[in-house]
C-alpha cells in the first residue's frame, strides 16, 4: 500500500505497464514523455483534473470536464478541443488499456511548447500539450475506518488577485509547502487558512467540521470548488442535514464534534486529531458516516 494520507491506495502491479496519451498518440508508460520546453514543465502553466472511473462510466463527468476548460478560460489556454472530443480521448485511452473500473485518470492541460523558457505566453509555438494518464486505483479503506490526522499550516490560501485559490491549476507550490509543512509535523494534510485567519481548505482535499448536528465548510472564496464537497453539500440539503457555507476559525475546528475532508479520489474520509486535538474520542462521528453512505449510494445508483 501506498504512505497513508488521504491519497493512501492499493499498490496494482497493472500499472507498470500502462498506456497513456501524450498530444495525439497513446503511448506506453516508459515512453510517455513531455518536451523540457513545455509550459507545464518550466512554468506550471495549465490545468488538470482528476476523474474516477466506475463501471465504464467516469463519475461525474460533466463537472470536472467544466471545470477543467473553465479554468483554461481563465488563463487564457485554448484547448483545441471541444468538452465531447476531450470525453472522447478519455474513453480512448481507456479502451487502450482495456480498463473498465476502479481507475483513477489524470488529465492535464498545459499551454503547451515555447521557442524559449520565457514566462510570457508570446514565447508559445502550436497549440496545448494533452496528457492523459489511467492508473488502476483503489482506495486504501484502512483511512476511511481509522481516520486521518490534520494540523494547521502557516502556508494560507491568497487572494484571488495573486494566485486564483478556485482554480485547479499545475502550479501547486501552495499546496505542495503546506503538504510538506504537515509532512515535517507527522500528520497527513495541512490545515489552511485564508488571509482573513478563517479556515479554508487542506492542501489537497476540502474541509468540513460537524458541531450539533450542523456540518459547516468555508465559504468556498478561497477553495477549490471540489466536486466532491458539492455533492456532499447537495447531500445535506437533499436528506435535511443542516450545512452552512460560512466563515469559521481553528478554534471552531478544535472544539467540533466531528472532522471530516472529501476528494474526487477517496470520498468522505474522517479526521480523527486537529492540532493534537483528538476529534469525537478518535472515532469517526455519525454525520461523518451518515454522509459517507449517502456519497457512496450515489455512486452506486448512478454508475452502478
């Protein structure tokens, strides 16, 4: 099994030997390379997402196929590609590797080649690099039964006018310093604020406290609009679960009854320590599994 955290999964020797698209040709993994002179790689200069599959169908699809060109929108990135022809590519390569389910799909967009490592988009030749890479991917359950450990970061989530925190974009370095912050305290995910001091988001998945029988999560200014988080809010307002997008500090969160996050990859997943504050005796909380039953019967009515 991989390290635990809230990406912990089942090791599957299957993929060694995948395939993967790389603009234009499916190729296998030894040889799936991009040039040195991508905006990708020089810059982080694109956009991705990623997407389950289950029973031939990818969940959800239309949400983060909208929220993938909707962020390329907004950097200006021109896809090349129309929403159907992109879907298309996805089953393509799926098809190639004959995969049907439990597989996890990482889809990138970057704005692709330059004449020169120059951040300027006028030093861009030809169109977007495509990458998309199918991985066999179940989630380790021991996370889901034990729980996780979060703990607060220095690193904040910015402003809108310096970095768009909405926006699910290859340059991660936000992230990836609050990551390592909770990686040098021994827990499994940052905890991050906003520039106000009101809790945000963790570092790779979105966050939601339970206090009497409320569920509440950030106001979504400063967050990933996380497709998971959405329906998990629809599930609250569909089964008469009172949830509040609002404003809430740490000390709200130390003084919860439960601690959960969610992510496209692992669902609804149980927070049992903030700050070495243990969380409902370490235990995962009701709401917590109500809302875990509720987001995998869906998937279960709608992808079989």
């Amino acid at each position: 099994m991989s390290k635990k955290g809230t990406h912990s999964y089942i090791e599957d020797p299957r993929n060694k030997s995948i395939f993967i698209y790389v603009d234009g040709k499916i190729v296998s993994r030894q040889e799936a390379k991009v040039s040195v002179f991508d905006s990708g790689f020089l810059l982080g200069d694109g956009v991705w997402e990623g997407i389950r599959l289950q029973n031939g169908h990818l969940c959800f699809q239309a949400e983060h196929v909208n929220r993938l060109f909707k962020g390329a929108e907004a950097l200006k990135i021109n896809i090349g590609k129309s929403k159907d022809e992109m879907v298309s590519l996805i089953h393509e390569t799926l098809s190639a590797n004959g995969m049907e389910s439990d597989v996890h799909i990482r889809l990138i967009i970057s704005r692709g080649l330059k004449r020169t490592p120059y951040q300027h988009p006028n030093a861009n030749v030809g169109g977007p690099t495509i990458v998309i890479i199918p991985e066999y991917k179940k989630a380790d359950l021991t996370m889901i039964k034990n729980g996780i450990r979060l703990c607060t970061v220095d690193t904040i989530r910015g402003p809108q006018n310096v970095q768009d925190p909405c926006l699910n974009t290859l340059s991660k370095l936000n992230c990836i310093a609050a990551c390592l912050e909770a990686d040098a305290k021994g827990y499994d995910e940052g905890l991050m604020l906003d520039m106000n001091g009101h809790v945000s988001t963790c570092n790779s998945t979105n966050f939601f406290i339970v206090k009497k029988g409320e569920v509440w999560t950030s106001t979504g200014e400063f967050c990933l609009p996380g497709v998971t988080r959405g329906n998990i809010i629809k599930l609250c307002l569909e089964n008469n679960i009172p949830i509040f997008e609002k404003n809430f500090t740490i000390e709200d969160v130390h003084s919860a009854d439960e601690v959960f996050v969610t992510g496209t990859f692992a669902g609804v997943i149980p927070a049992i320590e903030v700050d070495s504050n243990i969380i409902n005796s370490g235990q995962r909380g009701d709401v917590t599994t109500q809302l875990y039953n509720l987001y995998k019967q869906k998937i279960q009515d709608l992808y079989g």
